[in-house]
C-alpha cells in the first residue's frame, strides 16, 4: 500500500510519501519550518520486520541572515542486535548544538522519533496493536525511541508511552505522553496520524 500525505503545522508543512507491508515501512519526506530559524528538511526512512527502525537519513538546510547559508546531516542506523550507529557532520554557522549524538545510550531502542514529524508515530502503534482493542493495560505500550530534534538534528533517547483510548468510526484515538507533555493523536485505519493537535493535522485525510 503506498500513501502521500500532507500535514499543516503551527509552522509549517510536511509532505510524506510511505509504502507500508507485510509489517515494514519505507518513506520519504520533505518538511519546513521557521523555529528557531527557517529550515527546510528531507529524509529517507526504512524499517525492518515489525516496524523496527533500519535506517533514516537527514538533511536540514537554511540561510542565515548574518552568517549565510548552513547544512546538516545525519544518519541513525539501528543494527540487528540493538546497537545504533549515529554519522553526523554540518556545514555553516548558526546558533545551534551540533547534530549527531551519543549512540550508546540508545541501545534497545526499537524507532526512531523524527521531531515534528507525524510520520514516526505510525511505527509503535502498528507493531504493537494499538489502533484496536479495549482500554486497558494490555492496550497500552512504553518506548524507548531514538529522538532527532530539528532543525538541529541532535540525537537523544526519550521514554515515551503509547495508550489506546477509542474507536470513531474507522478512527483511533491514541494518547501519547512524554516527560512533561501529553497528547491525544487520531490515526487511520492504516496507521497514519490523521491529527496530531500540537505537531500537525493532515489536510484531506
């Protein structure tokens, strides 16, 4: 099954073009945004069996006004036995961290987490079943995922957990809470975030 979708954010858009199968994922994306400066961004993304990350790719791109154009880069590799291989390297100068980040410390890590992006939301749901089913504990699921905050493309583990609350229609309503932030995400029957209040809402769904 392959999907285009686009996504309006409080700032910016996002278009994504996934292929989805036999429990795996390949997509592509383009993003843009202005905080804190304005970027553009591409990435390839590729999962294995299960919906467990392989690879992404990054790009950011932008111009700043004072030091001209920049360009970041990244690659997260997650390899078969649970260790990850973080390449990184960036070009210009703005008012950043530098990209990349500690790879140890995302061992056991199953996802990826690409900051901003509805899109890797989809792979925790649909691996453990959380679009159907009852409330409850069994309904529900914690994570350890690799997050890339953009623009700067650092990488650093986050917990987060996954809850199934209801059905509208051919709807799922998923609650997604992280240290200090909590929200309500609607998917679609395939598993794609249809609205992600604080992140972006997919235009025709």
């Amino acid at each position: 099954m392959r999907r285009s979708l686009v996504w309006v954010k409080p700032e910016g858009a996002e278009l994504a073009e996934a292929e989805l199968g036999q429990g795996r994922m390949a997509a592509t994306g383009t993003a843009v945004g202005g905080d804190p400066l304005p970027y553009r961004l591409e990435y390839e993304l590729t999962t294995g069996d299960r919906y467990v990350t392989a690879r992404l790719a990054v790009r950011a791109t932008g111009v700043d006004a004072r030091t001209g154009p920049w360009r970041r880069w990244l690659e997260l590799v997650n390899r078969p036995e649970g260790e990850w291989k973080v390449t990184a390297r960036a070009e210009g100068h703005v008012p950043m961290p530098p990209p990349g980040g500690d790879a140890t410390v995302l061992r056991g890590a199953l996802d990826c987490d690409l900051g901003l992006s509805p899109l890797t939301n989809t792979m925790p749901v649909l691996r453990d079943g959380l679009l159907d089913g009852v409330p409850g504990p069994a309904a529900s699921g914690e994570y350890l995922m690799a997050w890339v905050s953009v623009p700067d493309l650092v990488v650093t583990p986050s917990r987060q957990r996954y809850t199934f609350l209801r059905r509208d229609g051919d709807r799922s309503v998923v609650r997604f809470s992280s240290p200090g932030f909590t929200e309500e995400i609607v998917f679609d029957r395939d598993g794609l975030v249809v609205d992600y209040p604080a992140i972006g809402r997919a235009v025709r769904p």
